[in-house]
C-alpha cells in the first residue's frame, strides 16, 4: 500500500482563527490540509469557498486538498485550482458527465478524484481508475462533522483497492467521516492511505499529540523521525 498520511479537515478548526489553526496543525506535523466545499444544496450545510483557499494558500506550504460537496462543480473547478487548491474532488452523484469532469481537473494539472456517499457501490468509480489519482470513499453521510463511522463502506475500499492493484498501482484512497485512532487503524487494514480527520484533531487541545496519534495508529512515521 501507499505510505499513510493525515489530513486534518477544517471543517472542524475555528474559522476565527483558521491561519493559525492550519500552522498548528502542519508544525504537528500533519501532510494535508482537507478542505471541506459545502454548497447547502448537495448536502445540507453551506461552508466556504475559493477566497477561503485562496487567503490559507500563503499559509502553509501543505497540499491542499479540496472536497467539493456542490451541486455545479463544473462551474467552480477553475476557481479553485487558481485559488491553490491541490487535489480536487467531486462526488460521482453530482456529475453527469463524470468522465469529463475528471479530465477537466486533470487538465489545471491538480491531482483528480472522485468521492462516492456511504451508499454509493464501487462501480460508480471503477470504469475510471486509470483516470484518477484518489478516490475518496465517505465513511458517514457528507454534511457534518462530528458524525460515527459506518463500518459498511470498508468492504467498498477493498474493491476499490484490489481493482486498483491491478489497473492503477498508484491510485490513492482516501477516506473521510468519523475517522480516530481506531476506524483509522481499519481503514489502514482495508487499503486506505489518506485519513481525513477533523474532530479527533482540532478537537483536541494539543493537535500534535492527535496527529501523533493517528500516525502510530496507520504505521506512519513523521518526517522529523524518520532514520532516527
């Protein structure tokens, strides 16, 4: 599998003070910022959007990874990549072209994924593996932080994983929902390699020591430790 990494997700951080909640959590040594793009219309909760990526891109020098929870994201993707966004992904359920939606992310040169709901089967991504850089499987119903894991989409990760090893050994799988130092740890074991955690980071008062946390429970080793 991929080497494991963290993105802590902003939806959980204070947005009175999210520059400096994002430093904390990259000195913590996180590897990804998740960036949650809610519309209030594909799912029920509106957040922000591309200022928001723009004003945190002189931030901090980690991916920004931007998940866009929207109806249209055709009509927005562009606005991200220019703001600095990373990593782009858009929910199968909202695209009707998927295919081309995925090219036209790939064609700002940011890396392309697709994000399926708990309910969504495997086979709304697998006809596009070769196309995609991550699939991001959703592991509680998109909307709201704080939500518990749903076991059922392990056996998803799976599928998506062994497909993969054979069609595109690069691929990542990212998931996001409910995600500690226990559902990471089973996510790990089912093929996961980016584990989005918003919560179980800043809703702890000392951000390394969550980061730290998770990383024991994935086999990550931090940078600063590595060869030590």
């Amino acid at each position: 599998m991929l080497a494991p990494r963290i993105a802590p997700s902003i939806l959980s951080a204070n947005f009175a003070r999210l520059g400096d909640d994002v430093r904390r959590v990259e000195a913590g040594g996180a590897d990804v910022i998740h960036v949650d793009v809610m519309d209030g219309q594909f799912v029920p909760n509106l957040t922000i959007g591309p200022q928001v990526v723009r004003d945190l891109r002189p931030v901090t020098k980690l991916v920004l990874d931007c998940h866009l929870m929207i109806e249209t994201p055709d009509a927005l993707v562009g606005d991200f990549v220019k703001a600095g966004a990373d990593m782009i992904s858009v929910h199968a359920e909202a695209c009707r072209h998927l295919h081309r939606t995925v090219h036209v992310i790939k064609a700002h040169g940011v890396k392309a994924g697709v994000a399926i709901n708990p309910a969504t089967p495997a086979e709304a991504v697998l006809p596009l593996l070769e196309d995609l850089d991550f699939v991001l499987v959703m592991s509680v119903n998109p909307g709201f932080g704080g939500q518990s894991f749903i076991p059922a989409v392990l056996h998803k990760v799976r599928r998506i994983r062994a497909e993969a090893d054979q069609r595109n050994p690069s691929l990542s799988i990212e998931i996001d929902g409910g995600i500690n130092a226990t559902t990471a740890t089973v996510a790990r074991e089912a093929g996961v390699d980016l584990f989005v955690a918003g919560s179980a980071v800043f809703g702890d008062t000392d951000v390394a020591n969550a980061i730290r946390r998770l990383q024991r429970a994935v086999g990550a080793t931090p940078d600063h430790l590595a060869g030590a």
